[in-house]
C-alpha cells in the first residue's frame, strides 16, 4: 500500500511542486490549504491530488505516514497543532526535497536575487534537448514543459534555490538543505527585507552555501557581479566564471542591441552563435549561466545552441497576453529594481521608434512596499516612456516605512524634462492604471505589467479594454 504524504498549505508554487513529485515517486498525497485557487488548485487537481480547503485537525484522520509544513504555516494553525499533537513524523518541503529526489544525484542549484527561475529553466531545457533527462523542481513554469517539476530520469536534477527561510521550525534558506553537487551563483543583492535585516545577513548563508558544495562539485559564478565575486575565497571547489566580462572562463558577445543574437566564447575560441527571441541583457546572462553548466560537464556545443535557441521562455517573464488594436500587453514578474531595469532596456531596444513603452508596476512583495530601494526604483523604471506606478499597500507598514511613490513620479517627470504632460503617474489600483491607459495608448505602444502578484486582475481588464 502507498504510503501516505499530506502537505499543510499545498497551494503554494513549492508545496504543489512537492505534491506532483511525490505522487510521480508512488505517494498517496493529499493537502490542505485556506485559498484554494487557480493556478495552482488546478495544476493539483489535474495531478488527482486531494485538496482540503482550510485548516482543520479532521484533514489528518487517518493519519499520514508523514506530513510536510509550508513556511507560510505557522504555530496557531489548528492542523498544526493537531499534528504536534498526534506526534506524527512531519519536516519541510526542502528536506523533503533533498531526501526523496536529490540524494544520490546531481543537484545543479540555481541560486541569486533575481533571474533564478529563468535560468532554472533554461538548464532543464538545454540539458533535456541534449538528451541528459533531467528532472527539475522550478518556482515558476517553463513554457517548454508546461509545468515547474519533472521526476528525474538520469542522475541530473536541475532546482531553484531559494534563499528565503524553511519552515517555522527551521529558519534556515531552503538552498542549505539542497548539497549542490554544481551550484550557480547568478547575482547577490539586498532582498527579502522581512527575514534579513541586511545584506551581510545574505552573504552569510551564501557562504555557508557554497561550503556544502564538495570539493570534486563546480561552482558557476557570473563574474561580473562584485558581490559573487566577492564569496568566491570561501569555495572548497571548481570555480568557473561566465559573464560579459573578457576575464570570465566563458564570456557573452552581443551581436545586435536587442541581445536576440550572441556568441559564446571561451578565452579568445568562439563555441558557439546563438539566434533567440528573448530580449535583453538579462537573458543573454541566464543564457550564458545554463550554456557554462552544460559545457562544463561535457555537452556539445551544437546541442548547447539547440537548446538555448528552442527554449520557449517562462511564464510570467516578459511574456506577452495579448496583441490587439496594435497594442501589445506582456506580464512579467520582475519585483526588484535591477531586474525592473533590464526587462525594459531590453524591451526598449526592441521597440525602438516604433511605439512607446509603458512600465506599470505593482510594488508589492515586502521589500519593495518599503523605502529600501526609493532611490533606485525611479531609475530602474527611467528606460519606459511613460511609467504607473501603483501605491503599495500597508499591510503593516507605517508611512514612513513605506515606499513614497510620490516622490519617485515627482522625480521622474523632472529628469525627463515633462513641462506640457506627465510621463509617470501614480494611481491607486488596477482600475484606474487601465483608465489612464485607454486615455493614452497609441497603437505601437508595448505595455508591461510588472508585479509579482495579480494586481486585481489588471491583464484581464486591460484586455476587456482593448476589445471593446
């Protein structure tokens, strides 16, 4: 009989990936959470994995063989106190992970601030078009597989290492349970401003990070990052660099401003052109990080190109929803400052004179509601002709905690020289972000909605706009 596996607050990204690989692994999974919603109560539903909605002492009769505890699960949770109660054997989802799928083969982790899930994705895709069939386990879904977890076939198993904390009971990252036998280190900057009280606190764990990494392990740092660089004295293994940067091991060439041509070379050896439609410096260096993990460990670099260049993208980065009336409107994820400015640079170079392009952005997970970028946010929104910014919600912030989005559009419009109209704008929600909108959009204009939420169903109304 198979045993039985029961997930407190399943529908997050992580547990519902957990769920689908423990049912892949022979499992009996069942899982409760207090939303059970769209996307993810779909994704389960078509896995037949049985979902619970709210929390209650009755969703562990009969008792589990084992069960894991979501980190947004905490102490108060009446199932979780029932649990405790029952004495019945419970852990988190990442030594869940690392036990039932990376023990005993080859974790490629994909850690840094941001650009985690993307690249993540593009490694499954190089190194699956290259025949290795790797399992993976991704905090997003890659347009090429259609969801974020795969059980491995081979020894390779691709994983996003997230930095934020484990469980209730366990307040280390997730990334320290993995034991990467190849780790990525794509870039190290503050975030995550509700558990790290500063950046020396991030540091910290990537260095004892990079100490579990065995001495015959790789350890992949894109060497134009002076933060990654800096962590690099405390690895016990092979370190390579990749990046734009002539002294990296493996460096990026830009062929056209838009980054959709490039070339890989090692020291002054061209391996390999690459041809691709994703946008942006940004992505050439996720590139660049999956093509160094697939030719550190032997792939072919025709088969390297084969992958890179039939990788469909991610969703929810940079991905586009609809094209009407000559108006394109994409959706992206991006929720810092760095990966704000380089979606739109990238977008920006593409466009060129032949439309205008909108940034509207959602400051909402909880670094960016707070003041700790406020200087930075106005310019990594600058590459965007004309800029919304929405005002964050409080949720437990005082003002002077918060982001002033106020401020940031009263700057903006005073670089950018905007004597006879605004270029940036401040609104209070979704509605009146699209009514702004439809008084201005022109045909030509690319319009990007950046929040790591559903900014109230803003893709929807801006669509319904559209058609009418």
């Amino acid at each position: 009989m198979a045993q039985h596996l029961h997930i407190i607050g399943i529908c997050g990204t992580a547990m519902a990936g957990l769920a689908a690989l423990a049912k892949d692994k022979g499992w009996h999974v069942s899982g409760s959470d207090a939303g059970i919603y769209p996307p993810m109560s779909t994704f389960l539903e078509q896995q037949n994995i049985q979902m619970f909605a709210g929390f209650s002492a009755d969703n562990l009769n009969p008792a589990p063989d084992q069960v894991l505890v979501g980190n947004a699960i905490s102490r108060g949770n009446p199932e979780l106190e029932a649990l405790m109660d029952l004495g019945i054997p419970y852990c988190s989802g990442a030594q869940w992970l690392f036990e039932n799928v990376l023990s005993g083969r080859h974790p490629v982790v994909v850690t840094g601030t941001h650009g985690k899930t993307s690249t993540t994705s593009i490694i499954a895709k190089v190194l699956d078009s290259g025949g290795w069939q790797p399992g993976f386990f991704i905090g997003g879904i890659p347009q090429d597989f259609g969801q974020g977890v795969r059980f491995p076939k081979s020894q390779w198993v691709v994983v996003e290492g997230d930095e934020y904390d484990t469980a209730f009971f366990d307040k280390r990252p997730k990334f320290l349970h993995y034991r990467p036998s190849t780790l990525v280190i794509h870039n190290l900057e503050f975030d995550h401003a509700d558990i790290y009280p500063d950046l020396e606190a991030i540091r910290k764990q990537f260095r004892l990070l990079l100490r579990s990494v065995p001495s015959s392990g790789h350890v992949l740092a894109n060497g134009d990052d002076p933060e990654v660089k800096a962590l690099l004295p405390s690895a016990f293994s092979n370190i390579v660099t990749y990046g734009f940067n002539k002294q990296n091991n493996y460096r990026a060439k830009l062929l056209q401003e838009d980054c959709r041509r490039w070339q890989i070379y090692k020291g002054d050896e061209k391996l390999l052109s690459v041809d691709w439609e994703l946008l942006g410096r940004h992505n050439v260096i996720n590139g660049m990080a999956a093509a160094t993990v697939a030719l550190v460990h032997g792939m072919e670099p025709k088969l390297v190109k084969a992958g890179l260049e039939d990788f469909k993208g991610v969703a929810r980065r940079l991905q586009m929803r609809c094209e009407l009336k000559g108006i394109t409107v994409y959706d992206d994820f991006a929720h810092h400052p760095t990966a704000i400015k380089t979606t739109l640079q990238g977008l920006k170079a593409a466009t060129g004179d032949k439309g205008r392009v909108w940034a509207v952005l959602e400051p909402r997970s909880n670094t960016m509601r707070r003041r700790i970028h406020q200087d930075r946010l106005g310019q990594a929104l600058a590459p965007a002709d004309k800029i919304i910014l929405a005002r964050p919600a409080p949720r437990g912030l005082t003002k002077d905690e918060m982001l002033d989005v106020d401020i940031i559009v009263q700057n903006l419009n005073i670089e950018k020289n905007s004597t006879t109209s605004d270029i940036a704008y401040v609104v209070d929600d979704a509605n009146q972000a699209v009514e702004l909108l439809s008084d201005q959009w022109q045909s030509g204009d690319k319009v990007v909605i950046m929040s790591n939420g559903g900014f109230d169903g803003i893709h929807a109304k801006i669509e319904a706009n559209l058609a009418e």
